[in-house]
RNA sequence: GGCGGCGUACCCAAGUGGUUAAGGGAGAGGUCUGCAAAACCUCGAUGCAGCGGUUCGAAUCCGCUCGCCGCCUCCA
C-alpha cells in the first residue's frame, strides 16, 4: 500500500519514496524560543508528529531533526526590526541565553503533554554559528550576495525560479509598499549575515569573515539540515505561513550554495482558527496546553480535536468541539481499558486504517475506522490489539490509560454510606436527598451492581 | 490593490463526478435503573452559501453573486 503525501512544491500528491531505503530523513522548523507555544502552533507540531508515526507505521526508520531558533528571528522580517530573543530578554529582565533556556524546556514540555515524539536530534540556532558563517562563504563564492551598511544579502534576483515554491510572482511584488526596502536591491532579497549595531553590545553575536554580527533567520535551517540530514533530503515540514519567505529563501540559499532544492517533498500544515481569526499571539486570546489544563482539559483531548481535521484544512477552535473531543477520547479509553488484554489484532482493519492514514494522513477517516471498530463485534481482545496497533499512529496513550481512583473525602463517603442505607430500606426520598447533597459538594454517584462508585462532578465550564 | 483558500446538520469535520452525503460531540426517543448516571440501541442534512451552466449524472467541474479567512508585515 502505498503512501502518498501532498508536496507542496508540486502542489499534488505524490506517492512517497525514501531517496534512502535505510532511513527516512525530515526537518521540522522548531520554535522561536522568545515566548511559549500557542495551540495554534502546536498543531503543526501534532501534524509533524502524526507524519512521522505514519512513516514508522509504514515501516520506515527516521531521522527528525528539529531547530531551536535562539537568534537572529528578527521582529520585522524586513530585516530591519529588532532579534525576538533580545527582545524577549529585556521584557523579561533576563539575558538573551536563559529566556532560551526557559522556553525551549516549556516547549518540551508541550510536546510531551500533547505525546508529540522528540524529534531524533535536537539542534540550537546558537551551536551552529560556524556551520552557518562557512555556509554563508559558499553562498557569497559562488556570487550571490552582497554587502550593505547593515549585513551580508541574498541577491534573489540571480535565481532564475526564486519563489516557486509559493509560485512568488516577484515582479507582482510592490516593493517598498508596505515595508521599507532599505539598502536591499529587490524586495525579496534577505539578510544572511547581520552587524551588530555600531553603538551597542548585543547579548549575542559573533565574530565572522564579515564582521561581529549574527546570522539571517533562514541560515540556521538550511546549514543545520545539511550538516544532520545531507543537502537534500526527504520532508521538510513546518507551517503554512512558512512557505513564501522562511521556505522559499531556504530553498534559494541551498540552491546557490548546493545546487539542490534541499528535500524532496515540502509539507506545510495549516491553520488552527481562533473565533475566525488565525491564532496569534499578538491577539488577546493566546491559549497555551496549560490554558487547557487550568480549564480541566486533558492536552490529549486537543490531540484527539487536531485529528479530526485534515492537516490541510484550516480548524475551527471552539471550546465546545474540544468538549466533543475530550468525551470521545474518554469513551475510547474507558471503551478499550474494559475489553482487557490485547490479542492478536485484526489484519482486515488494521489494513483500512492504514489505507487512510496513507491517503495524505486522512485522520478523520482514520478515526471514523476507529470508531468502526469500536462498535464491531469482534471479540474485545481482537479489538483491543487492533487498536493498539492503531495508537501507533493516533498516539492517544491508549494503552497506558487507567481510570482515575478519585480520593473522596471522609465526609463525602460518609454521607454515601448514609445513602447505602436508606435505599436498603427503600427510604428513596432520603436517598435522592444525600445523592442531591453530594452532588452539591461536587461528586456524582453511580450506583452499580458492586456498589456505589464515587467520581469527582464534570465541571461546568462555562 | 494583487495572489491563494474556504463556506457541508446545533458544534467540530470527512467526502472533490456515479450505490442510501463518513465519523465524533450535542440533542430527541428507547432499553436498563427505585430514581439517576454510565452503557447500549434507534433517529437525525431529499440536501452540501445563493443563482445559473456543463453532464446521462455535481457538494464535487465552469461562471456570477454574497459571506468569511490567509499571504503580500512577525507568524505554526
């Protein structure tokens, strides 16, 4: 069964091969640690993380390098603005290498709340100055750059397809409109090497063959891919937003220096939409794993939402769809904790799912086979298995799921037994009165053949 | 202004020319229960923004209209 993938390069669907049978090779554009993550972005991450399970579940080791962008992200991308990390830095009254510190650990923690796979090899914008300067010298070798008051530049004009990957329209692009075009010579060109200011100290810079400074926000991309994955490679992946500049520009600069449009399939997720407006962090509302958490939201439940969204398709954020997504992954756990230990799994399903999660990582139809599978009446340990096999992919942590033993206080088990007893003696009107006074100290109780279960009251939530 | 995309039931969302328009949640009815809850069963768009067109056949292709969004500014 083949898998196919959407490249964007090509803008279709292409069956996928691996340029090395061996191993499967990917980048992913990490964060800029100036800030935490938003679930607006994170969904790219759960989208990178669900590309890499159906390689694995095709049978396919990979290596996934991530980036950490700890310089150089500069707030403007006009080259003119100010480097995110300082800025971050001075709000935050720290140095430039520990607000780094702090959010490359929140954006790990992220990762592992929403069980997003580590990538296989981490790497810091900030380790790989050297890789990045000798690139830079390649680039200005073989003729396309040049220098301006203020750093090293991509002349763009000298590539004769610069901007297919977003079919750029360059001579459509008013140049100057909006953003000042400086000293640059085209409104596309790029900084790759940027000077310190003449009159100021910089938390981080270095010295290089140009003067001290500190590298472009494209460089660190492609010198670190090269340098752990080769100069072309099999997925380059990251957001949607990515593709007309940050993707395009690494894509020049590999091209200039490599002669290679750096990886074979270029995949994009897209947008999760916040009250119909892309979630931004400079908009109000910047909701984060641990704004869910606060709320009583499992982040596993935002993993189940992202699912049942083409990577493709724009998503709609809505607390009430999250609602829907936090009561199906926990019918699905509880649903499969019951059907005990897994057997031997279902060829027949396992083979469907498959053949969606093959078909450009249809996920909602995956989960639609899922919850197929869920109501067949194959016998549980057979359903168990198959859906083990299934989290392979879906990474829900199916397995390791066990419901919650809630501590009930003293008081309130006390008032249950109280209740015990009143319905032995089929006084229902005391029964109905002590489950009312639990319910209002916040427990639900569900009689069952065994006796009463005691379970801490869904909060209401709005 | 230029370029790109979207509009499917109450909510989220698959489906992009051909059997009855996936799936989840909510809701309604039912089974069960002293009552509830949970669970299970059943139901749910004769229609896919609107209007035209192409076709034996369209949510799916084309045109127009309306509404929304993204990019061209930092951005996942």
């Amino acid at each position: 069964m083949t898998l196919r993938l959407f490249d964007t390069y090509a803008r279709a669907v292409r069956d996928f091969e691996p340029l090395d049978p061996s191993e499967v090779r990917m980048y992913a554009c990490g964060p800029t640690v100036y800030d935490y993550a938003h679930i607006g972005n994170l969904r790219t991450y759960v989208f990178e993380d669900i590309l890499r399970r159906v390689l694995e579940f095709n049978g396919y080791q990979v290596r996934h390098v991530m980036n950490i962008t700890d310089v150089g992200h500069l707030v403007s991308d006009a080259d003119t603005g100010e480097d995110k990390m300082e800025l971050g830095a001075r709000r935050a009254g720290k140095s430039a290498w520990e607000i780094a510190d702090y959010y490359t650990q929140e954006f790990r923690q992220d990762l592992n709340r929403l069980n997003i796979l580590e990538p296989t090899i981490w790497c810091k914008a900030t380790d790989h100055i050297p890789e990045q300067i000798e690139m830079i010298r390649c680039i200005e070798a073989k003729g396309f750059t040049y220098r301006t008051s203020d750093g090293i530049y991509f002349d763009t004009s000298h590539l004769a397809d610069y901007g297919h990957l977003a079919r750029l329209d360059t001579s459509g692009l008013r140049a100057g409109a909006r953003v000042d075009k400086g000293e640059k010579r085209n409104p596309t060109d790029f900084a790759l090497w940027k000077f310190s200011p003449p009159d100021q100290k910089r938390q981080m810079e270095w010295d290089s063959p140009w003067g001290i400074g500190f590298p472009g926000w494209h460089i660190e991309c492609s010198a670190m891919s090269a340098k752990y994955l080769g100069t072309f490679f099999d997925i380059h992946c990251g957001g949607e937003d990515h593709v007309p500049v940050h993707h395009t520009n690494e894509i020049a600069q590999t091209e200039a220096c490599h002669g290679t449009r750096l990886a074979n399939f270029w995949m994009h997720g897209h947008f999760l939409l916040f009250e119909q407006a892309k979630m931004a962090k400079s908009a109000g509302d910047f909701l984060r794993t641990q704004t869910l958490i606060d709320r009583g939201y499992d982040p596993l439940a935002y993993r189940y939402f992202c699912l049942g969204a083409h990577y493709r398709a724009k998503l709609s954020f809505t607390w009430e769809a999250l609602d829907a997504a936090a009561t199906a992954l926990q019918r699905l756990r509880t649903t499969a904790h019951d059907w005990g230990q897994p057997g031997k799994a279902n060829l027949t399903y396992v083979n469907r799912f498959k053949g969606q999660i093959n078909k450009d990582l249809n996920m909602p139809r995956a989960l639609a086979v899922v919850w197929e599978l869920v109501k067949d009446d194959l016998s549980p340990s057979i359903k168990k298995a198959t859906l083990l096999q299934f989290d392979r992919v879906l990474g829900l942590r199916l397995a390791e799921w066990q419901p919650e033993e809630a501590v009930i206080p003293r008081e309130i088990m006390a008032l249950v037994e109280e209740r015990e007893k009143a319905r032995s003696a089929k006084q229902w009107k005391d029964a109905d009165e002590l489950r009312e006074r639990v319910r209002q100290a916040g427990y639900e109780i569900e009689d069952t053949p065994k006796g009463p279960k005691i379970k801490v009251a869904k909060q209401e939530r709005f």
